[in-house]
C-alpha cells in the first residue's frame, strides 16, 4: 500500500505549497482513497496535479472531522469528481447532491475489503478538544493496521484502543495535536506525526528509529 501527503503545514518538495490542514491519498486494496482535503480547494488541487494525482482516478473520500483545515477542498474537488463515495461522521453536515454516494458513519464500518472506519469516536474532558467527534481510517497489512488520523482530538489512546480490536498496530500517520502519552507509541513500526502535532520533535527524539518526517509530497510505502 502507498499513502501520500497532499496536504500538509510543511512540505516535503520545493514545488509543492505548505498550509495549515490535512490531506492524503491512500491507495490499497486497489482502491484509491482521498483522505480529508484540507484548508483550500486550490491548494489541495494544484497539490495534487503537481504530484501527478488525477481528481478523477479517486473512488472514495474520507473525512475525518468537520473542521474547516480538513474540509475546505471538498467542494472544489467534488467539481472535479463528485463519482465518489464520501464516507463523513455523522456529525457533520454537507448538502445530500454533492457526491454520488455520501455515507455517514457513526460505529465502526467496513468501507471495503482491508479498510474500515473506528467509527465516530469522541474523547473526554482530560482530552484537549476532546469533546471534538473524530473518525480515523483502519487499514489492514499482513504485519498489522495502518492507522490515519486527522487531528486526533478524541486522544490518540481512544483511536489507537478502537483501531486495535483488528489486531497490533503497525503505523501512525497523520495529526496528533497535543498527544503526550508517548508510551503509546512503543511497538509501533511507523509514526509520521503531520499537520498539528504540537511535540513533534519530543517524538522523534523518543523513537528515532520509527519517526518519518511528514509534509506534504511525502509519500509511504508500507
């Protein structure tokens, strides 16, 4: 499977533009998968086409949370392509004619073969922003679960703990916001801490052998 950044605060290639939010393009299962779309549609667009990502190949989107750094390309790529099946929580709200499929998750989901939804998931008060309703993406490897998440607002313990009734988890990708449960991170083959982690250099300092830098053009190949 290959995961890659599209959007991101940072970037990984000179040609590519950073800005604040999240988006990433995941192709398994012979299915290729857009995953939050960020803070603006032309950046998310002219990102793309400078990886040589065509709109129209993508089947399915992603969405992990309603936040505007995660959502505000999704009208500007669904005038690309709206032949998509948009998978958002059920907590979010867009207009019903905007994709061609639009399924709204609450508990955990099988969105196809190897790769599911932890479902919505909401963190709690000792959590910062953890009265933010989230849901991560769960892909399944012959060495364990590639889990994406978008800002990690329910706690990256609560998405780690859903993710894992499908066995260990191999890699964490993606926003990790105030996360310092480092301990959680032990065993894990693969952490990429993007967009809002606020202690990514403490990360990488504790597990140097397993830390990538993220940014956008970066691409993971698991």
């Amino acid at each position: 499977m290959r995961i890659t950044i599209i959007y991101d605060n940072e970037t990984s290639k000179k040609d590519l533009i950073p800005d604040w939010g999240f988006a990433c393009l995941v192709e398994a299962y012979d299915k290729t998968i857009l995953f939050d779309t960020g803070a603006k549609g032309a950046i998310l667009l002219g990102n793309m086409k400078t990886l040589n990502i065509d709109p129209e190949s993508i089947e399915i989107v992603v969405i992990s949370h309603a936040h505007w750094d995660h959502t505000g390309g999704l009208a500007d790529f669904l005038k690309e392509n709206s032949n998509v099946s948009l998978y958002i929580p059920s907590s979010y709200r867009i207009p019903p004619d905007s994709a061609r499929e639009i399924i709204t998750v609450k508990e955990p989901m099988e969105i196809c073969e190897g790769i599911f939804s932890t479902g919505e998931i909401q963190g709690s008060e000792q959590v910062p922003y953890g009265d933010e309703i989230e849901q991560s993406l769960v892909i399944n490897t012959d060495r364990g679960q590639v889990v994406i998440a978008g800002c990690s607002h329910p706690g990256v313990g609560n998405i780690l703990e859903a993710a894992s009734i499908r066995g260990r988890i191999r890699a964490l990708i993606g926003g990790l916001h105030g996360f310092s449960e480092f301990d959680l991170l032990k065993g894990i083959d693969i952490v990429c801490a993007t967009h809002c982690t606020q202690f990514k250099a403490k990360i990488k300092s504790l597990y140097p052998d397993t830390y990538i830098e993220g940014g956008a053009g970066l691409i993971i190949d698991i």
